[in-house]
C-alpha cells in the first residue's frame, strides 16, 4: 500500500476562552480558518573551531520561537443580534490588548488522528480585517509564543476513546 498525503486542511485552532483564573481550559474552536501555517524561527551561533582538521565548520541552535499564521473569513451565527464566531472574537479581543494581559493559550493539532498536536500561550500580533465591496470579509493573524509548546494527547484520538 502506498503513502498518503496529510491534507493541510486537517489542522486545528481551538483557543481557552475560561474565565481568567479558572483550573480548568475552556477549549473553543476558531471557526473559518482557510490557511493555518505553524513555524519556528531558529537563532544560531557559529560553534566552529580550529580541531576540525577537515575544515567543516559548526552551528548550534541557541534559541527557538514559535508562532502561529491563519487566516481565514470572518464568521457569525444567524441570530438577529450580532453574535460574532466566538473562537475568532477571543482572538480579535486578545489582539487589542498589551502585556500580559495579551496572552491567550491555544492549543492545535490534526483532525485526521495523527500524533501532531500542541499547547501552548502566545500573544496575538496583526489581526487584520476589512476587504473590498465584492469580498467576504477575511481575517488573519499571528500567534507568537511564549515559551515553548507543550506536545499533548491528540484531543481528537482521545474523543474517540
């Protein structure tokens, strides 16, 4: 049998939307997500020196970040009030504020059942929203953490348990 592709649609954001002291997360998920990209930024040091008599040299990684890119479009129920998709209203709230009072936790991680899946809190920079006459109105934002992430359970695997 042959391998098969993961589909980059299979990824997942939920946001703790509990109330600020709560033991327990409130795990809520960012609705209309169209584009999801998880990466690290890597500081390195040159680590070279002279007992490589081959003349290859050396580099070693002394600091990781992490963050998070999405976009996607921007989403409500059908109420007649107002009531806006509240995993993106955590976040838009989360982006207007500075300081610790910023940090949101996350987690994310494939729907398909593979082991990817992360925790982790960040901060959410360059929320964006607006659009032409003709557009459904996009979002997008950037999560960048704080610290490193934690790998956990796979929420979906263990759903299904």
């Amino acid at each position: 049998m042959g391998l098969r592709s993961l589909l980059a649609k299979d990824w997942k954001l939920d946001v703790d939307t509990s109330v600020p002291g709560a033991t327990d997360p409130v795990w809520t998920p960012v609705k209309g997500l169209t584009s999801f990209q998880e990466t690290t930024d890597d500081n390195t040091e040159e680590d070279s020196d002279f007992d490589d008599e081959e003349g290859w040299g050396s580099e070693v990684v002394t600091e990781r970040k992490w963050k998070i890119e999405a976009e996607g479009r921007r989403k409500r129920t059908d109420d007649a009030v107002f009531t806006a998709d509240p995993g993106q209203e955590a976040i838009r709230r989360a982006a207007r504020k500075v300081g610790f009072g910023a940090n949101i936790k996350v987690r994310w991680y494939r729907r398909d059942g593979a082991p990817d899946a992360y925790e982790g809190v960040c901060t959410v920079s360059e929320f964006t929203k607006g659009g032409s006459t003709t557009d459904l109105e996009p979002f997008n934002f950037t999560l960048l953490g704080q610290g490193a992430p934690l790998e956990i359970a796979n929420p979906v695997i263990e759903e299904s348990e």
